[in-house]
C-alpha cells in the first residue's frame, strides 16, 4: 500500500534478549552487592548476605538461560493485534521497579533490613500495578514484620543494617 503508514514493529527476540540480559547483570550484581554485607553473626543457619547472594545466583542462572534459549529461537515479528509491543508507560515502570530494586540493594546494609524492605515493598508495589490503597500500606508493614521474624527468630540469622536497631 503506497502512501500508508505502517505501523513500528519490534521483534519480540530482541526485546526478551535485552531483559534477559539486564535480569543477568541484576542477578550478578545482586551477588556483587549480597558478599558486601556486612555481619556480625557467627552461628546460625548462614550470616546476612546469605539469602541474597543465592537469590542473586538463581537469578543469573535463570536468567543466562533465558538469554540463551532466545539466542536460539528465530526472530518474530509480534501480529498488528499484538502492537505496539511494549507500551511506554509499561517500559517506564519496568525501568522504575530495577533502579528500586537497585536501590534497595545499595541501602540494605546503610538503613536496615525491615526499613528497605518495607519502603520496597510499599514503592514497589504500586509500580508493579496494585492499586494504591490502605491495604497495601498494612500488607507492606506485616510482610516486612513476617519477615523479620522468620529470619530472627527462627533462623537465627542476624539482618543487615544496624543504623536504627
């Protein structure tokens, strides 16, 4: 059709390639940051890093094969009804929810456990897509609590972050 404008298409290879590849470096980088936490516990199921550095690992691993499962797969061009592929809102909230995580990787260690994972969770969640309402404030604070509790009292395992208590 001359003189119609056509549509942008995206292939759908490049564009899991790309995430697979940043989900690669988030995961290597988690395991960076997780062996940088620092300790003071001695006993116990493993020291503060150790969640983290194995979420860290089991991201790469997950994430490498991904990436090489898409190498391997021929390039497809997504249908009209499919377009546009990735809708910029969609890209901007995926781009926000790394550099919060990013960030929550970074200041673990500075604020504290229950104060990063809370802030997590309450930022986090939202840009993930749940509706922003009271609920979301009391779920944020009893995951965080949850949390906390498991590792310190039953697993024994002393949490990053000493600034607050």
């Amino acid at each position: 059709m001359e003189g119609a404008e056509q549509a942008p298409t995206r292939d759908v290879r490049t564009a899991n390639l790309i995430m697979s590849g940043v989900l690669t470096a988030v995961g290597i980088g988690w395991c960076l940051a997780a062996g940088q936490i620092t300790s003071r516990m001695t006993q116990g199921f493993g020291d503060a890093g150790f969640l983290p550095f194995w979420a860290g690992i089991l991201l790469t691993i997950v994430s490498l094969g991904l990436f090489i499962a898409y190498w391997r797969t021929p390039a497809e061009i997504p249908n009209e009804e499919e377009l546009p592929l990735f809708e910029v809102r969609g890209q901007v909230r995926v781009v926000a929810l790394l550099i919060l995580l990013l960030g929550y990787i970074v200041f673990l260690d500075k604020i504290h456990y229950a104060i990063s994972t809370f802030v997590l969770m309450l930022v986090g969640l939202p840009l993930a897509g749940e509706p922003i309402r009271p609920r979301l404030f009391v779920f944020a604070a009893l995951t965080t609590a949850f949390l906390y509790i498991v590792f310190i009292k039953v697993l024994h395992v002393q949490l990053p972050g000493s600034l607050y208590f």
